[in-house]
C-alpha cells in the first residue's frame, strides 16, 4: 500500500515501487543526503578531469564525452531497473555525467567566459532553497501537484525529443524556442528550469517515505543517484 504513495515525474524514482524490501538496516535521509555529496564530489572531481583535457587537446573532447554520455545512459537505465545494485552503478553513473558535463561546460565557458561557474552556482542555490520550501512547507507534495509537475516534465521530454527527430531529418523544428535567446526561448528555458525544480521537491518527498516505510540502506545510494539525475537535468 505504501509504495502507491511513491509517485514522482522522475522515471528513475518509479523503480523504488519494485524495491519494498526491507533490509538488515533501513536507509535514512541523513545517509541519502551523505550518498548524494560523495556522489557530486565524484562527478566534480571527473568534470575537473575533463575540462583540463580540453584546455590541453580540445579536439579529443568531442569523442569523450559522446562516450560518456551513452555509457553514463546505459548505466542509468540499467540502475532504474536494479536499484538495489545502486551503491555499485550509482558512483559509475556519476564520474560518466561528470566527464560528459565537464567537457560541455569547458567548451561553453570558451565561448561564454565564467558562465559554467554561474550554472554551478545557480544549481546548488536551487538545490538549497527547493529543500528548504519543501522542509518548512512552503512547497506541500499533494498529489494534484504530483500530476501537475509529472504532465509539464513529459511534455518537455516530448518537445524535446519531437525537435531531436526532425533534427535528424533536416528540420529546424523548435530551434528557436530551446536554443533562441528572444522572448520565447528565455520563456521556455525559464519554463524547463521552473519544472525541473519541482521535480526536487517530488524527489525529497519520495525519498522520505521510503525512510518513512524501512527501505533498504542500499536505496539510500539509489536516491542520491535519483537526485543527481534531477541536478543535472
């Protein structure tokens, strides 16, 4: 009956659903948020990697971070499915991200000096406050605000993915909305980072129930690596 109650927009968190068993140790919050900062130093430490190689061959970057980013994927997917194999997949998942965002900060902080920093900051600033609204009850997880954030996440997935396929047949469809810097395209960037917040919230409130119902120690990796997916989207 509980795990009804573990509705998210974030595909990675439906798998908890499949994963109500109750271990030795029961995972906590204080040991999720400890799993999720050994996690981000990972994917830092690895993003560091990365931007230096672009300082010194950038050229190579390109292929890197390509592999990265389907390796990073593959693992993904692979720990929704097996969640419980996270305290293993989970640091994987987050040194691949780590080498595919460094490499794309590097090339865009070439272009636009200081902005990769900007982004990192803004990030944690949204991480901090979302945390807090959701802690002091500013922000309350009802289930009309899950479906709410659930129907805006897929609908950008959708936009998103409908622009990839007509970019692979020529097309230019969306363009100007997600990469344009005119009226609509801030509108929209400032749509996608609105969502993307709220999803924070569903993942907080997720993640507690769990600890709340005694899941698995192992699950606390599982929800830091839910976490960083949300970071970095």
């Amino acid at each position: 009956m509980a795990a009804n109650r573990f509705n998210t927009s974030n595909p990675a968190l439906k798998a908890f659903r499949t994963a109500g068993v109750v271990g030795e140790r029961a995972m906590t919050i204080e040991g999720t948020a400890e799993k999720t900062a050994i996690l981000l130093i990972l994917a830092s430490v690895a993003a560091m990697f990365t931007w230096r190689f672009y300082n010194t061959a950038p050229q190579s970057v390109g292929p890197l971070v390509m592999a990265g980013a389907l390796i990073g994927f593959g693992v993904a997917i692979f720990t929704t499915f097996k969640p419980l194999w996270a305290p293993i997949t989970a640091p994987m998942y987050a040194v691949f991200e780590g080498v595919v965002l460094g490499g794309i900060s590097a090339a865009v902080n070439s272009k636009m000096p200081g902005i990769a920093g900007q982004a990192v900051f803004l990030t944690f600033a949204v991480l901090a406050g979302m945390l807090i609204a959701y802690r002091t009850g500013i922000i309350k997880v009802t289930e009309r605000f899950r479906m709410g954030v659930a129907a805006a996440t897929f609908g950008i997935v959708g936009f998103y993915l409908i622009a990839f396929v007509s970019s692979l047949f020529g097309g230019a469809f969306g363009n100007t909305i997600i990469y344009g810097y005119g009226f609509f395209g801030i509108g929209f960037s400032a749509f996608v980072v609105t969502i993307a917040a709220l999803n924070l919230t569903l993942d907080f409130d997720s993640i507690a129930r769990l600890s709340q119902a005694g899941a698995p120690q192992a699950m606390e990796w599982y929800g830091g690596f839910v976490l960083l997916i949300t970071l970095v989207w």
